[in-house]
C-alpha cells in the first residue's frame, strides 16, 4: 500500500521503518524543518524497559489537594480549565483507583518490554550513535513508607530494592543530593539515549534503504475521501495527495484533524521541561529518577539531560520560561556536581501527548483508511518501538501494488 504518516517525531519515523520493512510505499510529513523537533527534542532519555509506570496512581489522587493548590513544585494546573481538560481529568482520576492502575501498569510494563526487544532487533540492523547504552536506573524513594511497600510489591528478578546507604554504594554521584529519600528502587538492564539523535539518523537510513519519502515543513490541514476508498491528504501550501492509508503519529496538534473526521481521542498535553549540559564533577552513571520531584538524569555521552515537571495544559510562554527556570533552580539545589550549570547547552519545552491510562492508542480509527499511534505521553522513546511493530502487525505486510496513482 501507499501509506503515509504524519508526525516524524520518534514514533513517526520508527513507524515507517517498520512498515516500509514489511513492503509498503512510506511517506512521511512533519509541519517542523526536521525530524524530531516537538515531543521528542530533549525528552529525559530514559529508555525504561525495566520499569514504565502509568502518571495516574493511587499516590498522585493521594496529592491531589496540593496539585489543586498549586504546593507541589512538581505539577502545575492549567491556566485555563476547560471543557476538554475536564473530560480528561474525570477520566484519568479513574485510573488513578488501585485496580484500574494496576491494570494499566501491567499493561505498559508489556509494552515496554515488547518495545525493548523491537529497538534491539532494530539495533542490530543499523549502526547508530545516539548515546545509547545500558545504564540501570535509581528511583528514589522519599518515605521510608515508600521503601516498605516496593519490597513486597517488585515482583521481578531485576529490580531490587536499596537502602540509602546501598544507593550511596551504587551511585557515588548520590553522595551529592541534597533532597530527601529514605532509599531506592534499582532497575537493572534500562537504557538511555538521545531519542532525537536516533530519530535523525532513522531518517537517513529509511530514506536510503527503504526509500521512504520525507516532507518537511509540510503542515498536514485536511484529511478527506479520495475516489476508490483512498483518503486525501491536504497541505498548508494547498497540495493535495492520495493515499491508500494514513497513520497519524503527531502529538496533540493531530487530535484537531481528527476531529473533522468525527474521531476524538481522550488525549491532553502535559508539558514537560529539559535542560542538556556538559558533565559535572561528578556526574551519575545510573539514570536516576527521583520520584517525589518528578526529575530525571540521564548522561548521555559527555552530556546530562535533566529533565521533569508534568504540567497539565499549554501554559503561557511566560509561564513556561519561568518552568525551566524553576527546573534549573530546583537541579542546581537538589543535587549541584552532576552538571555544569553555568555553562547548559539548551533547554526544552514539550507538549506531551498523555491518555488518562498512560497507554499509547495503537489501532485502527472508526475510519477507514486511518490508523492511530498516539498518546504516548512522558514513554514515547521507551514505547515507540513497541508501538511502530503493534501498528505494522495491524496494518499487514504489503501484499499487492499500490493503488493510489
């Protein structure tokens, strides 16, 4: 088939690898000048195969009145509530309940361990540095409560639970942090990478390899029927092209085009911040999470990403500046030898696309002709893999010519 994709962010483009692999005829279109400009720019870098935990828990419903009052430094409101944020919200606090979020979590845990498999087939295929390697990954645990709880809860031969003196002994660079945690969570086997970089050079090998076509700065306006049960694509420009399939893999921007087909998707941005700066004194070697500041770090070659915060709605550009002014502020505090400050090398803002489940929508829509792999919210590097190989298993090997002209 003649099948193309809107979104070239990590999704995107794993995406059309995936189907231009098994035979059909890809192009992709992004509204940025290149690949991986939006959601997945700067994200944590955490590959977390090992551990991929749903937003909505029975311990966030538990913060809820500071979330609502604006005390906890690591969520914010939105500016304006909605009629959509409200729709949203009635449902991930539904998720939020002990049952449906361990179902969910078992869910995504899945997930990530089938995307685990797929980025390691795709690995072995293609060389690529993105800074990948294995890593483990530290969570943090504030509460002593917390520490309890996780050692009659994991479950699964490689994760183990840590004293704080053993995360000491794990990640010397710890010896730094100046917050609080009664021990941690150790997840072994978890990765890290630059997702953009791999993005970018996915790209290049799609191109090359299975002649996958790329448009950029092509803003993707209309979606409509074409004659023999084709779909129309219609451009920014007024360019018009017809497809045998369409596969939207965007962010939340792609739910407004949707909505003209009569398709809505429970999908709402929740912002997230990064900063990307040289090593410090003493930078970590595990990619630590610290859990009750919704903070990562990452190092990433000769580089750490830090990056957190889960705001809900697109916030102002002031409000935002001020957001990874306060990411800045509260890293430099927590834990000061791991970066060097002074000298960050970016920043980020995205708009994650986040479902009140954490899972990614992976299917075929009401339409037709058109399929989804969205809403993967703050996993979309750990998920994308997964989500690219479930969608091309729905879609189908190429079986004949294409019928679009």
């Amino acid at each position: 088939m003649k099948i193309a994709i809107i979104g070239a962010g990590v999704v995107g483009v794993t995406t059309a690898y995936m189907l231009a692999k098994t035979g059909h005829e890809v192009s992709v279109f992004d509204r940025e000048p290149r690949a991986a400009m939006e959601s997945s720019f700067a994200n944590g870098g955490q590959l977390s195969y090992g551990f991929a935990s749903p937003m909505g828990t029975p311990g966030l419903l538990a913060k809820m009145p500071g979330i609502l009052l604006g005390s906890d430094p690591a969520f914010r409101m939105p500016s304006v509530i909605s009629l959509d944020f409200i729709k949203w919200s009635m449902q991930f606090l539904a998720h939020c309940r002990s049952e449906q979020s361990r179902q969910d979590a078992t869910a995504l845990a899945s997930l990530a361990r089938r995307s685990g498999d797929v980025l390691a087939q795709i690995l072995s295929e293609v060389s690529f540095d993105f800074g990948h390697r294995k890593a483990d990954k530290l969570i943090l645990l504030k509460r002593e409560k917390d520490v309890r709880q996780a050692e009659t809860s994991l479950g699964a031969p490689n994760r183990r639970v840590l004293s704080w003196e053993a995360c000491l002994e794990r990640e010397p660079a710890l010896n730094g942090y100046r917050g609080n945690a009664s021990g941690g969570v150790l997840i072994e086997g978890d990765e890290v990478g630059d997702a953009a970089r791999f993005t970018e050079q996915m790209v290049v090998y799609c191109e090359r390899t299975f002649g996958v076509r790329f448009a950029f700065n092509a803003d993707v306006t209309d979606i409509s029927g074409a004659s023999g049960g084709q779909r129309q694509l219609t451009l920014a420009s007024g360019e018009t092209q017809a497809f045998d399939a369409i596969v939207i893999c965007t962010g939340v921007a792609g739910t407004r085009i949707l909505r003209d087909l009569d398709i809505r998707l429970p999908i709402y941005p929740v912002m997230g911040y990064s900063l990307t700066a040289p090593l410090g004194a003493q930078p970590p070697e595990v990619a630590v999470t610290d859990a009750g500041s919704k903070i990562v770090f990452s190092r990433i070659g000769d580089q750490i990403r830090i990056a957190g915060f889960a705001d809900f709605g697109i916030a102002s550009e002031e409000r935002r500046r001020q957001r990874v002014q306060d990411l800045i502020q509260t890293v430099r505090t927590l834990i000061p030898d791991v970066a060097d400050y002074a000298n960050i090398a970016s920043t980020w803002i995205g708009a994650r696309p986040a479902t009140p489940s954490s899972l990614p929508i992976v299917r075929p829509s009401k339409v037709p002709g058109i399929y989804l792999n969205m809403g993967h919210g703050m996993f979309g590097w750990t998920l994308s893999a997964g989500a690219a190989h479930d969608l091309a298993d729905i879609i189908g090997p190429a079986t004949h010519a294409s019928r679009a002209a």
